[in-house]
C-alpha cells in the first residue's frame, strides 16, 4: 500500500511517477524498497490518468450512500416479521 501512497504523493506534488522517484518516495521513509514492487506499479500506471482515475474514484464512492437507503427498509420488514414469529410461537406454548 505504501507503494502506491508513495506514487499518489509524487502525483499531487506534480513529480513525474517513475520507478526512480518511487523508490526514493520509499526508500526515504526508512523502509526496504522491493524493486519488484516498484516495477509492477510502474508498469500498471503505464497510460493511466491518475487525475481522472482518482476523480471517477471519488464519484464512484458517493454512490453507495445513496443505496444505503434501501437498507434500513428491509430491516424494518425484518424487525415486523419478528414479531409475529415470535407470537406464534407463543401460542403453540400455551395452546
């Protein structure tokens, strides 16, 4: 994770994303850089528009608050079956 923070951080100081400045990124924060890490990021983000991407990403995570709406619903229908339930079987108790 810290491999991609490092490239989210090269990115918003407007620093070009490159396996050097990666590797500095992390090698400045006294951790053991794993080249094969820093390459396989450096190849996944080959075209990609980190700018757009991070902006659908946003938008993306507005969107399931409004579904979370639907959900109190159907714990009501499950808080109203309960009851019932429960009485019945109450009834077969006490006949």
């Amino acid at each position: 994770m810290e491999y991609i923070y490092g490239a989210l951080l090269l990115h918003k100081l407007g620093q070009e994303v490159t396996e050097s400045s990666l590797t500095k990124v992390i090698a400045a924060t006294g951790v053991q850089v794993d080249e094969s890490k820093v390459k396989t990021l450096i190849a996944a983000l080959q075209g990609v528009d980190i700018s757009s991407e991070l902006a659908n990403a946003s938008a993306v995570a507005t969107a399931p608050a409004s579904g979370s709406a639907a959900t109190p619903a159907k714990e009501e229908k499950k808080k109203e079956e309960a009851p019932s339930e429960s009485a019945a079987g109450l009834s077969a108790l006490f006949g």
